[in-house]
C-alpha cells in the first residue's frame, strides 16, 4: 500500500480505535482475568472477517493474517492487561471497575494493534507471508508471555515486533534502540534468623530486626562496589516484615525486593554477592539468613537488524525517530526475544503522567499512527525476511 493511502486508511479508521481504546478503558481486567477483554477483541476482529485463533489459552488470542503468497511470518504483540489502580482520571471514559484501571496504556497497545491487524487485512492480497497478531494476557505480571509460548504461538515466527507508549514523548515521535532497552526483572527474599525475647533485655536475645537493617544498608554497596561504574543495576528492598507486637524481640525478619540489570553477566553474580553479604552481615550480629531467589524475565534486548527495520518504517511514515531512553522497568516481551529476534519501541503519547499513575492519560491522536507505523513495518519485514 503507498505510504499515504496507508496513513489516509489509518486516518479514516482513527474514530474506531478511540471507541475501542475507551470501552477497553471502561472496563479494565486485571492479569489472567481478561475474558470479557478477550471476548471484546475476538468481536472486533471477527467484525472486520478476521479469524481467531487461541491456542488453548483461557484468555488472550491469536489472529494470522495471511498473504496471497508464501513467505516469513512476522509477530506483532499487544498486552491486554490492567492493573489494580483506582483511577482518578475525571475522564468520561473512565474506569467503572472499582481498583482497576487501564493506567499502563494497555487499552491503548490493543486498540492500536486491532487497527494495524485491519490495515493489513485490507492489505492482505498484496503479503507475501503471515503476519501474526498476538493479543496477550497477564504482561504486568510477567506470565503471559511464557504462557503464550508454551501453547505454540512463536512456532514458525520468524522476528516479533512490539511497543510501549511513553508519556513523555509527543505524538509522531518514536524511541528507537538497538540492545538492551528494559531490565531483567528478578525476585529475592531474605530470611534472617535470630533469638527472640523481652524487648527490654536484649542481651538475652539476637534481634534479627537489627541485623535485618544492617543487611538492607549493606546489599547497596553491591551496586557501588560490585558492579562496575561502568554498567548499571538497581537493588531494592521493598518489604520489611518482622514483629507483632511492641515489647518483644521476635525470633526472624523478612526481606524482600527486586533486581534489575541490562547486563547477563552482571545479573548472573548478583545472587552470589547478596548471599555473601546478607549471610556475613547476619553471623556479624549472632544471626543466620537465607537467600531465596526467584529468577524473572531476561532484559529487553532489541536485536540491530529489526531495530533499523523500525527506524526505517518510522522515517517512512513522517515520524521523529529518537533515541530510546533505557528503563529499568520490566516487560515480558523479552521472552519472545530469547527464542527469536525483535524489536520493542517507545511510542510517544504526550501523556500527563507516568506508567501506573493513577490518572495516567495519553493523546488518542497516537492511535492511527501506532497502527499505521506496526503495518507498515510488518510489511518491511516480511519484504526483509522472504
């Protein structure tokens, strides 16, 4: 399709995805919840004459859209999921939901994606290939990428392309980067164990708050003094449990907190070096810990070829291409990355808020561009790929 009929077309479709961006903002679903979200998606699809696919999966769908001749196939992903805000928004579209809000911009990935899925339908005698749509539950808590894998949907795919809006960047500009662009996200707990007693005889006892406290000030000198100055991580500890009452030294105290990194090797000695410490730290004090990690998601990794694909179909379509800001932020789109390659791009939205904000907004003017610019790259790639 030549470019400006392919902007005219999204142009014409643009009052279409606002409506669905706001009935999907109206009723948001929560991760692994998304069955009327599901049920909405499967209507507008099939609407148009799309044919649904699921996998199996219990929410989140699968749409192929397949060209007149053979060729690659080429994933476009959009996650579906929202969150448990209670939105302060004041918008006449906003959330009837109680505690759930759409304050990641999930509506809009969705809205955009269905309008590229019918620009490349009505495109669809002129591919040469498959472009397959992946509607996906449950990013926000990082199972539905895996989920999705697991029932097939990358058999056969042969790069996946992708986006997140970003508020602070304005409508017709996009953020590109080649490597690593969004963190590897991993869990860790730690159990400290003392000696419990009277909290006015403390010599009687090992206070594993005490020693707990000097663990979360002593995990920061990882970053400062374990991981070159030259690369980049984030230790955080974000809950601290200990205790039930006032007078009483208890017998152990929790931790617990996130990792995040851009770097594989530095994320591989991590969990070493908090063993080290929070073990050393503790037997300082009389006290033991424990380390239970849980390993998340890989970091956002765009691969050089797809990343100058998505410059490319940007520049193409008019639009400011930047340079892409990392974030320490997680997203499940990484795991598509492990097993093929693929792009994630910023999309500008001239928000008000940042991500999970309360009253989070975006500029629905981004909707015809999103859709024409994941068209027109699907294009690109089948084009690049055959």
């Amino acid at each position: 399709m030549p470019l400006q009929a392919l902007k005219d077309s999204a142009g014409a479709l643009a009052p279409h995805l606002v409506a669905i961006r706001r009935e999907l903002h109206m009723h948001p679903e929560l991760s692994l919840e998304e069955f009327e979200t599901t049920r909405r998606i499967r209507g507008w699809l099939e609407e148009a004459g799309l044919s649904v696919q699921t996998f199996g999966l219990k929410t989140g769908l699968v749409v192929d859209i397949e060209g007149a001749s053979p060729g690659p196939t080429v994933a476009l992903r959009a996650d579906i999921d929202a969150l448990p805000v209670t939105e302060e928004t004041g918008l006449p579209f906003a959330s009837c939901e109680p505690g759930k809000m759409h304050a990641c911009g999930h509506d809009f990935h969705t809205a955009s994606m269905i309008g590229a899925a019918l620009l490349l339908h009505k495109r669809r005698d002129q591919l040469k290939g498959r472009v397959r749509m992946l509607f996906q539950p449950a990013e926000e808590i990082a199972a539905g990428a895996r989920a999705m894998i697991r029932a097939g949907v990358l058999e056969g795919v042969d790069a996946i392309l992708g986006m997140h809006n970003k508020p602070e960047l304005p409508v017709g500009t996009v953020g590109i980067r080649t490597g690593a662009l969004m963190a590897s996200v991993d869990r860790f707990e730690i159990r400290v164990t003392g000696k419990g007693g009277h909290g006015a005889i403390p010599d009687a006892a090992v206070d594993p708050i005490v020693a707990a406290s000097a663990i979360v000030g002593a995990l920061q000198t990882i970053v400062s003094r374990n991981v070159s100055p030259l690369e980049s991580a984030v230790i955080s500890v974000c809950r601290f449990q200990s205790g039930a009452t006032w007078n009483v030294i208890p017998d152990c105290a929790e931790l617990e907190g996130t990792v995040r990194t851009f770097n594989a090797d530095v994320r591989r000695r991590i969990p070493e070096q908090i063993r080290r410490v929070a073990e050393g730290v503790a037997a300082g004090y009389g006290a033991s810990a424990e380390l239970i990690w849980t390993e998340g998601q890989h970091f956002v990794n765009n691969d050089p070829a797809m990343a100058a694909l998505m410059t490319r179909a940007a520049e193409e379509l008019g639009l400011t291409v930047v340079e892409a800001r990392p974030t320490t932020a997680g997203e499940d789109f990484s795991v598509y990355q492990e097993h093929v390659p693929g792009c994630f791009i910023w999309m500008g939205t001239s928000g008000t808020e940042e991500w999970h904000h309360p009253k989070f907004t975006l500029n629905e003017d981004a909707l015809p561009v999103s859709a024409a610019l994941f068209a027109h790259a699907a294009e690109l790639a089948l084009e690049t790929l055959a």
